[in-house]
C-alpha cells in the first residue's frame, strides 16, 4: 500500500489542476476550499494523516445522506464528490482526469433573446454581479427556448415556475 499522506495527495491533485489542466486561480480556489478542504477536515477529525479509502468512502456516504436530507444542495454535493474522486485518482494513478467541460460554448438563442441578453450586458454595471445576471437570465431563455417560445409576450406562469423550480435545484443559495 502507498504511504501518501492525504494533504500530498491534495497538493499533487492542485498542481495537476494548475499545470496539467490548466484551470483558473479562481476555479482551483473553488475545488481547494469546496471540495478538498472538507475532505482534510474529515481526515483531521479523526486524526488520520494517511490516505485511506475507508474514511473516503464514508465521505461519499455522509455527502449522499446530507444531499437527500437536503442539508447540501445538489451543487455543493457535485463539488465535495469530485473532491473524493479526484483524490481517488491520484492516490491510484499519480493522475486524474478533469471531467469539466473543454471548452466554454453557449448555446445559440434566437436573435431577439439574443437582444435581449445584449441590451441587458450593456444596462448593467458591476463585474460579479453582471456575470450571475447574465447566466441567470440566459438559462431562462434557454429553457423558453427549449419549450419552443421564441417570444417574451408568450411566457406564462408556467415557464416561470418551471424556471424557478430548476433554479432551486442547481442554484439554491441563488434563490
């Protein structure tokens, strides 16, 4: 058996993310702080230095269990399992396999919700803020889109509790 610790088994998952995959100092904060962050707190927790599936398997549980008794949301799950995947991979292999998308696409709206979307660009101000608007509505018209209204004056309530009702789902703190 490997004698890894699991905080070098962290270390060498972070590099591979900045160097091998090339990701963004913002995005490795995010897998650090939300996905292998709760992982050493575990292994911390029980005073265990040593990589050790057992404990990482009993993660996979807890997270599930708190996923279903809706404790976590679906996003924060998403993030804490990858975590215990990632580390799986390279405890395994020395290497892992980034399954997030290659390339940033969006998917084409028709012309006027394309309006839409540039005239709310323009209209708003701050950068963060600006960014979460802009997805926001853009999955809204992407979810019009998709039920075949190509028109703001055909949106019932319908289309806004199918929205809203997605939006809890993969956006709870959002809401």
């Amino acid at each position: 058996m490997k004698e890894n610790t699991i905080i070098s088994i962290i270390q060498q998952a972070l590099e591979i993310l900045e160097n091998g995959v090339g990701l963004a100092e913002s995005t490795i904060r995010v897998v650090e702080s939300r996905s292998f962050k709760p992982i050493s707190e575990y292994f911390n927790e029980r005073r265990s230095v040593q990589y050790n599936e057992v404990p990482i398997k009993e993660l996979d549980d807890l997270y599930l269990e708190k996923l279903q008794t809706g404790v976590i949301s679906q996003n924060v799950y998403n993030l804490r399992v990858r975590g215990t995947r990632i580390l799986r991979e390279v405890y395994a292999t020395g290497n892992f396999v980034w399954k997030g998308p290659a390339c940033k696409s969006r998917p084409d709206l028709p012309v006027n919700f394309e309006r839409i979307m540039t005239g709310l660009s323009n209209a708003i101000s701050s950068e963060t803020r600006s960014r979460d608007t802009l997805y926001i509505v853009r999955r809204f018209l992407l979810l019009l889109t998709s039920s075949g209204i190509d028109s703001i004056t055909r949106i019932g309530v319908e289309h806004l509790q199918m929205f809203l009702s997605e939006m809890s789902q993969t956006r709870a703190k959002g809401m």
